[in-house]
C-alpha cells in the first residue's frame, strides 16, 4: 500500500555496524542537563541531582505489532517512541532520555532505517528528550525495535495505579477508539490491495482515527496542565490496553470499585460513523479498542472545580467501595459489569 519513494537501497553491510550506528545517531544532540554522557561510551552517564527516576520499557516486533505494509518507517519510529514517554507521563513524570535498540535484517536497505531514525530524531525533538544509546544487531527474519524511556519526577509528585479512593472522580483525556477503528480502516484497506493493487485508497473519511494509530501522541501536555491546576491525581495509568482493562488495573491495585457511565464517554464523531459503518457497538470499541495513549486517572472531590470545564479532561465516573464491584451504567441505565478484554483479545493482533 505505501510506495517506496525512495529507490535508493543501500545495503547495511556497506557500512558496518559501527559505520551504521554512526549513520543513525550522528544527528543526536544532547540536550538535557541530566544527560551527562550520551551516545559513544560503554554507557550514558545521568544525573537526575535528587529526582526520582522512572525507567519503561516496550519491545515492538514486526507483524505483532506493527505491519509495514501500511506502517511507513517514518511513523514506526515516531510511535515507538511515543508509546513508552507515554508510560513516563502516567507516572506523572517528565521525559528526559530514551535507548533505542533495533534487529534488523538484510531486506532493510539504509534507507529505511535512515526512515525510522528520522521518526525517533522527530519524536526526541518534540518531546525534547535525549537519545542516550542502544544496541544495533541483525535479525535472520523481521524487524524489532526496543525503546527504554527514563523520565525524571519530584518524590511527592508520582502517581502510581493504587492511590484511588471510593468517591474519587474518574477522568479521561481526550478521546477514545480511534487507533482501534482506524488500525480496522488500515486492515480493511491491505485485504482490497491485495486483491486489487491498482486501488488507490479513498481515506478522506478517515482521516482523524488513521492518524490515531499511525501517529499517536502521548499526553506531555497533560502532566503539565495538572502542574498548572496544582492537581495532583490519586492515581493514574496510560490507556494503552483499552479502557476497561485499564480502569480494572486501577480498580484492582487501589482495592476499589467502579461506576463509569456510557453516555460520558468521549468519543470523537469520526469513531461513530466508522463504527456504524462497520456494524460494531461504539461503547464495545471504546472499552476494548488500544492504542489510544491517552490517560485515565482518578482525581479527589475537591479538585472538582480545578478540573471542571477543561476540554481536556472528562469525568466518566466515579470510584466506589470494592464491595460495589466495577460496573458501567448503560444510556438505558442498566447495570453491567466491566470485564477485561483488551484489544488483544479482539483477535487482530
Ligand atoms: P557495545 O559494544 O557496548 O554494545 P555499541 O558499539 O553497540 O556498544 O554502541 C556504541 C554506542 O552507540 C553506545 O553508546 C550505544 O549505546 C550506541 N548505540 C548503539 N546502537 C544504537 C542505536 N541503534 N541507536 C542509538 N544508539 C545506539
Ligand atoms: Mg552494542
């Protein structure tokens, strides 16, 4: 489905490993004052002076988790990164370095790793961090990429998965469903090409929800806006897996119940229509579908009127004793528990 603009292919045994690791990392500067020594020794030398440190880590594997058949290299890189920062956020933390570990095989020329890298120099420069280091090696099949992200938090500022209290409120950022409904779009579109390569794709339609899964962003913005309210929450993850399975995490660890009511679920109109067009419950799609790197997390009563009106963040529900068990209350006002599927479980990845 993606062109290859670029027919220039470069073998990679034409530089060498170090000759390659040079290529892909001379642009990287240091910028971070944490950052004692990056790239080029045994190991970086940080310095996070009395900060606690928080340390992530995602392994991405080719067809598991990523397809580049309509995955450009570019976006890979970008979304590898993206995905583990967002992890240092639902700490409530600030980003500061990343490794980046890459196998690779002989079917990737120069180019496409120059690709990649130019989505992780992007990625880095947005979310103004370091790239610090990694590990280069060859693959007999795929491609696999590693990122570690390290990110740097006040003692009293981190927010862990445990802290909810039964009449806390639940709040969501942003919107949720899109990656899911667009990684739909993508895979519906692959299955066409397949059968009919001279198809261009008509993707208009689609804009918002494929961007969603081809580019997420993770929330730096949010941790910020909670500093500037002087909100601290009592606790809060990244939705990575699926709301449920997310507020479950929570839910479990705090030793808490739930209430989360359908109707307050954000859900941008673009996942409505796509998700009439393919004939899928909307809320199932929410509830189940990844990717959306937005954070769920739970706020005390009295930071109500801080949070209140911010397009940002929407309370979807409240916490409640154990005893009460986890439930979403239907539109109709049914009762029904919320259980785990996670979007693994919906049978694409
Ligand atoms: P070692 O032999 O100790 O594994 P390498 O020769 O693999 O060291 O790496 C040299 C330097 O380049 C190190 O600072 C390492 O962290 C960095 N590095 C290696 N591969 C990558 C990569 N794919 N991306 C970013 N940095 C890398
Ligand atoms: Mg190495």
């Amino acid at each position: 489905m993606i062109e290859d603009k670029n027919p220039q292919r470069t073998p990679l045994e034409q530089l060498g490993e170090f000759g390659l690791i040079d290529h892909l990392t001379k642009n990287f500067k240091i910028k971070k004052s944490s950052s004692i020594k990056g790239i080029g020794d045994d190991a970086a030398v940080l310095d996070f002076k009395d900060k606690q440190v928080v340390v992530t880590t995602d392994l991405l594997v080719e067809n598991v988790h990523f397809d580049l058949s309509y995955m450009p290299l570019k976006h890979l890189g970008y979304k590898a990164v993206v995905v583990n920062l967002s992890d240092v956020y639902a700490m409530n933390a600030t980003a500061t370095q990343i490794t980046v570990s890459i196998a690779v095989s002989n079917r990737f020329p120069l180019e496409a790793l120059e690709a990649l890298y130019a989505g992780i120099e992007t990625a880095a420069s947005i979310y103004d961090i370091d790239v610090v280091g990694g590990d280069t090696t060859s693959s007999t099949t795929g491609l696999l990429i590693s990122v570690t992200a390290i990110g740097e938090v006040d003692k009293d500022d981190v927010v862990y998965r445990n802290g909810a209290k039964p009449n806390d409120l639940v709040v969501l950022t942003g919107d949720i469903g899109a990656a899911y409904m667009g990684l739909q779009v993508l895979e519906r579109e692959k299955e066409v090409f397949k059968v009919n390569p001279e198809n261009q794709p008509d993707l208009d339609a689609y804009t918002y929800i494929i961007e969603r899964q081809l580019k997420p962003e993770a929330r730096k913005d949010i941790v910020e806006l909670l500093k500037d309210l002087e909100v601290k929450p009592t606790a809060m993850m990244d939705v990575s897996d699926g709301l449920s399975s997310e507020i479950i995490h929570i839910c479990k660890q705090s030793k808490v119940g739930v209430e989360l009511y359908e109707s307050k679920i954000p859900l941008d109109p673009e996942v409505i229509s796509v998700c009439e067009e393919f004939k899928i419950d909307s809320t199932t799609i929410a509830l189940n579908g990844g990717e959306d790197y937005e954070l769920l997390m739970t706020i005390a009563q009295e930071d109500f009127e801080k949070i209140k009106g911010n397009p940002n963040l929407t309370v979807i529900g409240f916490i409640t004793e154990e005893a009460r068990g986890m439930n979403l209350i239907t539109r109709g006002e049914q009762v029904i528990p919320i259980i785990a599927k996670g979007w693994n479980a919906l049978g694409d990845h």
